[in-house]
C-alpha cells in the first residue's frame, strides 16, 4: 500500500514539475509538499525495523542471561522483530561491554550489565570504556539479594552468633568468594568492616567451585546468589543465616536480613539493568523503557525472576543512570578502604 501510494506522488512530482517547466501557474509551489509527501513514509518507519543484538556479559544459564532472554523473547513478540541473544564471556564481564560501546547508537545493539560492572569501574582503570560516558541507560532490569550461607558444621545458628564466633577467633573464619574484586568478595570485606572482625578471604576462579568448596567444608562461609544456594540451603547442605537486601527476599522469606540481624546500615543488593551506545536517539531510549518495564512486570516474567532471587525493577533512564553513580562511588569507597586490587 505505501509503494501504490509513493508510486502516485511521484508522478503527482513530475506533473508538478512538467507543469512548472512550461509555466503553469503555482505548479513550482505544489512541488515541495509533494516530496515532503514522498520522504514522509520512510522517516516515519518505526523502530524497530531489523533485528536486535542483545550482547550478555556471561556465559549461558546465569543470572543475567536468564534474564536477558526472558526479556527478549518477549520483545520479539511484542515487535515481530527477532533479538538475539549474544554471549560474550570474559574479562569479568568488560568485553562485551566492550562492543557494544563500539557498535552503531542506532538501538539495534543492547547489553544487560550487572552490578560487579559499577565495581570494575575501580578495580580496572585501564577499561576500554566509561561506564557513564560511553553508554545510554535504558532502565535497571532487577534487584536481587546475596544470602550469607555457611556450611552447617559452623557452629553459629545467627549472624550475631557468626559474629561472635569471628571475634572470638581472628582470622580463623574463612569465607570464599568468585575471585578477587568480586561482588561476593566486596560483601564480605564489608560484613568484616561494619561487624568489626577479621575473616580470611579465598578467592576462587568463579562462583560454582566456592560453592563446591562451602558444601563440602573446605571453606566455612560464601556471599552466594540465591539461584546458586537455594537448592543446596532447602536441601540442609547449607545454613543461611541473612540476606543482604533491605527487605526479606520472597525466594527464602523465612531468612532474616542482615539489619534485621543486627548489622545496622549492611545493604548489598546485586542487579541487573539494560543500556544502549551513547548517543543513541533518546526516542528510541524511551521506546526501548517502556516496553522493558512492561515485560518485567508481566506476571510470567516476575515469576521466572522470583527463581532467581530477583524483584523486578523497570526504573526510568535517568534513575538508572543515576543508580549507576551511586553504585560506583559506593563500591570505590569499600574497595580503598580494604585495599582490594584487581588481578
């Protein structure tokens, strides 16, 4: 239909134009609208025309891209157009970040982004980016809380009972961690710092190998996801003592918070939120929000993320953007003061 109709006006055109040639009167000022006419249909083609490349920073099965991909589906029905889903593992999380900072800000290139990015942001001054200058926040995705889980030998029934235990024992208390400069690391330099104690920290090359290690007693304690813990914590494997969000989390709604436990002001909530190139159009930012905010709320989409941990957010690009900086500031502050380097 709007070939038929553009395939009209431009022989509307040349009439136009014939006519003003040979001098037929306003034939040259019924030119310009009609092009104008012409150009309309293309300009207003809406986004999206093409498929989508939604890069995640980890490989499959994670968190994030559990996340990512329940999103996408659901962009893809709502706009007939297929997002694919592209796992780029590596360097904590920074290559794909990477590309997609080199990419077109033409919205046909998206990443999902975790909180442990706000904490490479100090730990890696050399990045190949700026997490705030060189991308466009769309919205934050999710919240989710750490549990404080320990391995059921641990003598300790509570957090106050765990603290007592550490002060009780310098450095005999060892918690694991996903690596050095790690999220699940910088939880628990800060649990030492505002419990006032002093634990041994044992970097492990990934989340799944300290989680190996805490159920078999290799190590005592571990800041783990809730998607990692849960089955092991349900099971008896695993003691959970806290979670670290403000409010209890719906996936173990009988575990106390950290506050709640006697840790005033310890809140650690790990996330996951969409960003686009900088410079991409802001009327494609808010079309991108709006749709994503949906899909999080869905029903389906709330219950897939509850399995996670995960309470979905749907903030506006500028409350995530300012998220983002408080994250940064927070997390450099805990990395100074505990003297954390990245390896």
């Amino acid at each position: 239909m709007v070939s038929s109709r553009s395939g009209a006006l431009r022989r509307a055109v040349s009439r136009a134009v014939a006519g003003a040639r040979v001098g037929v009167p306003g034939a040259a000022v019924a030119v310009l609208p009609l092009l104008v006419a012409i150009a309309a249909p293309a300009a207003a083609q809406p986004y999206p025309v093409k498929p989508i490349r939604l890069v995640i920073p980890f490989a499959p099965g994670g968190g994030t891209d559990i996340t990512g991909r329940a999103i996408a589906q659901r962009l893809s029905e709502a706009w007939g157009q297929a997002v694919v889903v592209d796992n780029r593992p590596g360097a904590n999380g920074t290559t794909a970040v990477e590309t997609v900072v080199k990419a077109p800000a033409d919205g046909y290139t998206l990443t999902m982004i975790t909180s442990s990015h706000s904490v490479n942001s100090t730990l890696f001054p050399k990045l190949g980016y700026d997490l705030l200058r060189d991308l466009a926040p769309i919205t934050q995705a999710t919240t989710q809380p750490y549990a404080l889980i320990v391995h059921p030998s641990v003598p300790a029934q509570s957090l106050k009972e765990l603290v007592a235990l550490a002060r009780a024992k310098p450095d005999a208390v060892n918690y694991g961690s996903s690596g050095n400069g790690g999220f699940s690391h910088l939880a628990g330099a800060m649990f030492a710092s505002q419990a006032g104690v002093r634990l041994t920290h044992v970097p492990y090359r990934g989340g799944s190998p300290a989680m190996t290690d805490v159920i078999s007693g290799q190590i005592q304690m571990l800041f783990s996801t809730i998607l990692q813990s849960s089955a092991h914590i349900k099971a008896g494997r695993l003691r959970a003592l806290a979670v670290t969000t403000q409010a209890r989390s719906r996936a173990l709604p009988e575990v106390p918070t950290m506050v709640e436990s006697g840790l005033p002001g310890y809140v650690v909530a790990g996330w996951y939120g969409m960003l686009a190139p900088a410079k991409t159009p802001r009327p494609v930012i808010d079309r991108l929000n709006r749709e994503v905010v949906r899909i999080l709320h869905l029903p389906e989409v709330v219950e897939r993320l509850a399995a996670d941990g995960s309470e979905p957010v749907g903030s506006t690009p500028e409350e995530f953007g300012a998220h983002i900086r408080a994250e940064i500031a927070r997390w450099r502050k805990v990395i100074q003061e505990a003297g954390i380097r990245g390896e």
